[in-house]
C-alpha cells in the first residue's frame, strides 16, 4: 500500500511523505536556462512528463535564463552535493562558454546524459519570395542586405548553423547580419513582421507554425527528412551540411558515485519509455542517448566544433 501511495503522489510531480518516518523525500528540480517556452523549457517539462508517469517525481522546471545557458550553469554549480536538481542543457551552453566570460565550466559539474539531438530548420515567412532553398542560395550569394535571425547567440546551435550553411554555399557568413533573439518566442515576430526575412532556428518550437502555414520551411538541416515538416534536406538539395542540436542533463558537482549510477539508469528508463517515444515523436526529436566517459568525451568533441566554426583560422 505504502508504495501504490508513492507512486501515486510521485506521478503528481510533488513530493513523498513517508507512512513511517513522517519525512519528505525532495523531489527533482530541473533548471531550463532559458526562457520559458524556449526550447530547454520545453524539454525539461517533457522530462518531468515521462518521468511522472514512471513514478520518479519532479517537483519543478525552474526556469533561469541568462547568457546563453551561463546563469543557469552556476547555480548548478554552486550546488554542490545537491542530489535533487538538475540541469537541463545542450550546444547553446557549450557555445555560450565560447563567447561569454564565466566562473564556470561543464568540468566543474557532473554530466548526466545526452538525450536528444533536433534538426535545424531554415524558415521564411509563408509569403517570402523565397521559395526554395535555391532561391535563398542564390540571393544570400548576391545580396549582402540578406537579414538572418535565430533563437540563440552567435555561438549557438542557430548561430553555428547559419555560419556552417553559409561556408558550405560558398558565402562569408560575416557578409550579412545575424539577429539575436532570447528564443523562438522573440524570433517568431521578428519572422513575421519582416524584421529579418529568414530564420535558422530548431524545428520544435515551430512545428505548429509549419502545420498551420504560417510559416515555410525551406530545408531542414538532418540526414533524413522530419516528419511534419514538409522540407527537404540540405543533401537533398545538393548542399553537403548536416548539424544537430541536441539536449542532455547535468548535476551538480559532489554527487555519491551511486547517485550519479541512479540518475543514469533513470534517464535511461526515461529514454526506453512509451511517454518519451510520444514526447520525441510530437517534437521533432531523434533519441541520443550518450551517458558517462561516451557523454563527457561528446561535449569535448562539441567544444572543439564550436571553436572551429567560430575561428576556423584557429
């Protein structure tokens, strides 16, 4: 009875008061560095989903945004020993570690696992005269007054992208401009009103937009087409690119080695689960699931690629 009861206040998301001690047993809280909707928001919430209905109780997403994913990485760092928070994460914060000062780096806290990769998705609004990605290749090579924007700092996952599209076309990506907006949540206005005429940008946040019409897509940045996303592939069009963004989960520095072992097998219950395989399949995710040596030895190989991308002179 004592663990139907468990379950059954875990799955709420809330902490569990114990029948026989009295004493409540903390819950997790996930810290998504961005804003709220954005893109962590949005996986840090599909993770307290899935894993409320295994009965592993979240009791909040704490959303803390700031440079990038940078404020957020130090309060995960400044807890030290905390056995119950979270830090949801990808290649936005490796790369806002390569262009903002901060106190902190991912060896100062414990990786957990990568769980995700997403596609970028190149948009324009449904009434731009850009077709095709033919007709964005040959106007980006012609006209310097091309206005980008994306969700993230130069440094991240949109930025990176529009850089790397742009070299693999044959155009300096310094010859146009790139907009920085906090998230999709900003950058969908700008979209729309003409403020930038086209958007790199992670495929979740738009998938109802896409389905709508309200906005085009003109190729997706993954090796195979994206379901809902009615687009064709870079290599589909003849451009040799494909980028991933992708998600995963960090602790806090300090954590027992058996703590670290049962967050692991969590995140891998999570990502074998019915309630995940939805979750992914309704935002555009491919499951990656990277943990321990295979994870850390990741961000060092997704550092080095934000380093090159930046200064490829380096």
């Amino acid at each position: 009875m004592l663990t139907a009861l468990t379950l059954a206040l875990s799955a709420c998301g809330g902490s569990v008061t114990s029948m026989v001690t009295g004493a409540t047993q903390p819950g997790l809280r996930i810290i998504a560095p961005s804003v709220a909707g954005g893109g962590y928001d949005l996986t840090a919430r599909s993770v307290s989903r899935a894993w409320a209905a295994q009965g592993v109780a979240v009791d909040d997403v704490l959303v803390l945004p700031g440079s990038g994913g940078v404020v957020g990485l130090g309060r995960l760092a400044a807890e030290r020993g905390n056995e119950h928070l979270l830090l949801m994460m990808g290649l936005g914060l490796v790369g806002a570690l390569a262009t903002i000062p901060s106190e902190y780096t991912l060896d100062d806290v414990t990786p957990i696992a990568r769980l995700v990769t997403e596609p970028e998705v190149v948009l324009v609004p449904a009434a731009s005269p850009l077709r095709t990605l033919d007709d964005l290749v040959a106007r980006w090579r012609a006209d310097d007054d091309l206005r980008f924007g994306g969700g993230s700092a130069t440094g991240g996952p949109d930025g990176l992208f529009r850089t790397r599209l742009a070299r693999a076309i044959g155009v300096d990506p310094d010859a146009t401009g790139y907009r920085v907006f906090d998230g999709g949540g900003e950058l969908l206005p700008a979209l729309l009103t003409g403020e930038v005429d086209v958007a790199t940008t992670g495929v979740s946040e738009y998938l109802d937009q896409l389905a709508s019409g309200t906005v085009r897509a003109l190729a997706v940045s993954s090796d195979d087409a994206v379901a809902g996303v009615d687009a064709p592939t870079l290599r589909e069009e003849g451009v040799d690119l494909v980028f991933d963004n992708w998600r995963g989960l960090m602790a806090p520095p300090g954590l027992p080695p058996d703590r670290v072992r049962t967050l692991i097998r969590q995140v891998g219950e999570l990502v074998a689960s019915d309630d995940w395989a939805r979750l992914t399949e309704r935002n555009g995710w491919q499951n990656a699931l990277l943990t321990g040596d295979d994870f850390r030895a990741f961000l060092r190989d997704q550092a080095d690629m934000v380093a090159a991308t930046l200064d490829p002179a380096a």
